[in-house]
C-alpha cells in the first residue's frame, strides 16, 4: 500500500524529465515519511516480538550453557567417584589374592604336614606289624625248639642214660639257637 503511495506521489510530481542523479525534493519528502510510517508500523508490530524473540533466545542460551556446566561439572565427580571406585576395587582385588596366596600356602603346608604325619604313621604301623610278626615267629621259632629240645633230649635219653652228658647237650643247643 505505501509503494502504491510513493508510485502516485512521485507520477503527481510533475513530467519533469531529470537524471538519474538528479535531486527531487518531492520524492526526498515522500520516501522520508513512508521510512518514517514504516518504522512506526515495524515498532509497533514486529519490533517487540522481534526483542521478545531475541531475550527468549538468549536466556535459552544462558539456561543450555548452566545446565552445560552443571552436567560437565556431574560428569567431572562422577569421573573422580568412578575413579575411588576403581582404585578401591584394585586395592580389594590385590587383598583378596594375597589372602587366597597366604591360605594356599597354609593349606599346602598343612598338607605336607599331614601327608608326613600319615607317612610316619604308616612307617610305624609297619614296623609295629613287623615287630609283631617277628615276636610271632620267635615264639613259634622257640615252640619248635622246645619240641626239637625235647625230641633231642627224649633220644639222648633213650640212647644213654647219662643226666650229665644229656644236660650238655641241650644247653649247648639252647645257645646255639638263642645266638641265631
């Protein structure tokens, strides 16, 4: 509507035939009043929502940018909690081994300890059987003497009669048994 005001304004003019450069006081006015009506209409309705618009954007900005370091300050303590946490995890990790390395040494020595104790025991049950066995042995060993003595002595006696001869005979033979 305004061009359409300044197209008329500038045809009333007059029919003067000007340049290019030429000055047209007439056309001058005109275009300084339709600025002016057109920064009072632009005032009036674009310019505050235009600075609305723009404080909106800018508190917006300023919220994102809070918020911003708000979160990288979260990011930067849960980093450093992240980081106790792993410290703290490592530390009961390496405790946790050192004690499974002290009961696995424990435990093996304690091993041993039984496995010498039960070889001990086994050697002396098998010395205690072979004690046993030979105490077996020499008592059957002496039965059979005695019965040897006796069936000795039974043919000395039968084949003479002499006590002193037949005395010599079985303590010589008890000795030489005794000393085997």
């Amino acid at each position: 509507m305004l061009t359409q005001i300044t197209l008329a304004v500038i045809a009333a003019g007059g029919g003067e035939n000007g340049g290019l450069l030429d000055v047209n006081p007439g056309l001058m006015i005109w275009t300084v009043i339709t600025f002016i009506i057109l920064l009072l209409i632009l005032k009036k309705v674009a310019w505050k929502p235009i600075l609305t618009a723009l404080d909106k954007r800018e508190s917006d900005i300023r919220e994102s940018l809070a918020q911003a370091e708000k979160a990288r300050d979260e990011a930067k303590k849960i980093l450093e909690e992240n980081q106790a946490n792993l410290a703290k995890a490592e530390e009961e990790s390496k405790k946790i081994i050192d004690q499974s390395r002290a009961y696995a040494e424990t435990l093996k020595e304690q091993l041993i300890k039984e496995s010498k104790e039960q070889a001990k025991k086994i050697v002396d049950d098998a010395s205690l059987e072979i004690q046993r066995k030979k105490d077996t042995a020499f008592e059957e060993l002496k039965g059979q003497i005695a019965e040897i003595a006796v069936s000795a002595a039974e043919k000395i006696i039968r084949e003479s009669l002499d006590a002193q001869k037949s005395k010599q005979v079985v303590d010589k033979y008890l000795n030489d048994v005794t000393k085997n």
